[in-house]
C-alpha cells in the first residue's frame, strides 16, 4: 500500500482491481479506516480500479494536529490522485466521506466523474452533539463515547444478529488516534456545506438509511432536493449502511456507477 504524501502528511492508501477499469475511490466515515468498505471489496474490484484511502487523523495515516476540515480533506484528496496520476473517478463516500465528496463535486468538478453521498449531512444545525461529544473524548477517550457511537451506526436488531462484525466496528472505532478523532469532529462542529450543493453538476445518487440518527433522512432528502437532478435510495439501516445492508448497498452502487 502506497504512502501518499498530502502537503506533509502521509496518507495511506490502497489500489486494488481491474487494471485499466472506471477508477472508484471509496471515503470513509469518522472512526473508520478504509477497511469499513470490505464487505463491498469483491464486487466492486471486479468492475472498478478501488482507490480506498484512511483519513488524516485515522488508521494508518500521519495525525498532524487539527484543525482538519472539508476543504482539507478535500486537497488531500487531490493529492492522491495527482500522486497515481488519475485524472478523474468516481465518488462513493459515506457520512464524513460524502461531506469530503460535495465539496469536491463543487470545488473540483472536473476530477469527479459520478458522486455517491451516502449516509451524509451538508451541515448541523446545532453543533451541540459535537462539543459534547468532544468534551467526552478529551476526558475519557474514545472508550467512553463507543457504546453509544456504535448504536448510531448500527441498529439493535442488526447488533444482535451480528455480534461479531459489531465487535469489529467497535475495535476499529477504539483503534482510532484520538487527537485524530478529535480535529474530526471539530471540523464536524461548524460544517456548513448548503451553499456548495448546487454547484454540483456531476451525476449523484443519494443514499439514506431509514434509522440513520446522525445523519438522518431528512439530511439526505435536504441533500437530494438541492444538487440538481439527484436521486435517493433508502435502506433499512442506521449510519453505517454499506455494512448493515452490504448487498443492497453494493447492487445500488453498481446499479448506478454503471448505468449510462
Ligand atoms: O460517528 C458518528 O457518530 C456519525 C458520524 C457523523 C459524521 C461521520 O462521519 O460519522
């Protein structure tokens, strides 16, 4: 896996798949490496050239000190694709990794090919949760914000019939750099996004998961209603939908990445 350097900072990243396919770069939600995307990985590699990256600030990436935010993310992005020499891709990021993927779309449109937003949000109206939530970590690290941060990302049904994939989430979730975690969330706290929405041209599909408590449908309807010719497609899940409805999730990807 390549170590890619963004402007000082080393960023992980892994290409995988069909030499010479569509390019799909995958980005990732807050507390996840790029190993969140695994339960689309075989299909996705069959089709795509997958460019899967972790976040500054997470798995095995540099944690320069904040603040981060989406423009941040955004460059850091670019620097990816400047350093592989690719020209364009296809988006499909999830929460956080669907904020990096607007401003992009509206920002470096030229470099996005079609944009999937999943599980996402443009802004929060009141950044509340955030500094709480922040408060939280500084006092009693990631292990006391993680019960409750895992329940955002999945439901109760899919956390008993899943026990292990739950324990894997969580691992992940508490294996995150805590200063990293946290320049995240600052970045998260005064996310406002509206006025780039309709500047996205690309073709987007939205994706909202029904018990999504983070990022709720109304988010990804505000999203779909304000990018223009967008649709959405809802599952049956909370935050993290590729992994509650990995089939679903997957077929709706391909579906759309691949229609003409
Ligand atoms: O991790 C969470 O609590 C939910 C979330 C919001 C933005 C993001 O990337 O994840």
């Amino acid at each position: 896996m390549p170590m890619i350097d963004a402007d000082g900072c080393l960023l992980n990243v892994s290409v995988e798949g069909r030499d010479g396919g569509p390019t799909l770069m995958l980005s990732n939600s807050l507390g996840c490496t790029l190993q969140m995307w695994e339960p689309q990985m075989k299909a996705l590699t069959q089709l795509f050239r997958v460019i899967r990256y972790d976040r500054r600030g997470h798995g095995k990436s540099d944690v320069p000190p904040g603040p981060y935010s989406m423009e941040r993310f955004g460059r850091d992005v670019l620097a990816i694709l400047d350093d592989l020499n690719i020209e364009k891709v296809h988006w499909c990021g999830l929460s956080m990794g669907g904020m990096v993927g607007q401003w992009l779309g509206a920002n470096a449109p030229e470099r996005l090919d079609k944009i999937i937003l999943s599980n996402t949000a443009c802004y929060y109206a009141d950044p509340t949760n955030w500094l709480n939530r922040i408060k939280a970590v500084k006092e009693g690290g990631l292990a006391s914000v993680a019960d409750t941060v895992i329940a955002g990302w999945l439901t109760a049904d899919f956390r008993e019939r899943e026990p292990q994939i739950t324990a894997n989430m969580k691992a992940m979730l508490l294996a995150t750099p805590v200063q990293g975690y946290l320049a995240c969330c600052e970045a998260l706290s005064t996310l406002d996004q509206r006025a780039l929405l309709p500047k996205i041209k690309s073709p987007t599909l939205v994706i909202a998961g029904r018990h999504d408590m983070a990022t709720p449908l109304a988010a990804g309807e505000l999203i779909r209603s304000q990018i223009p010719r967008a649709s959405l497609t809802i599952f049956d899940a909370a935050h993290i939908s590729n992994v509650e409805q990995p089939h679903a999730f997957t077929d709706a990807v391909v579906g759309f990445l691949t229609q003409r």
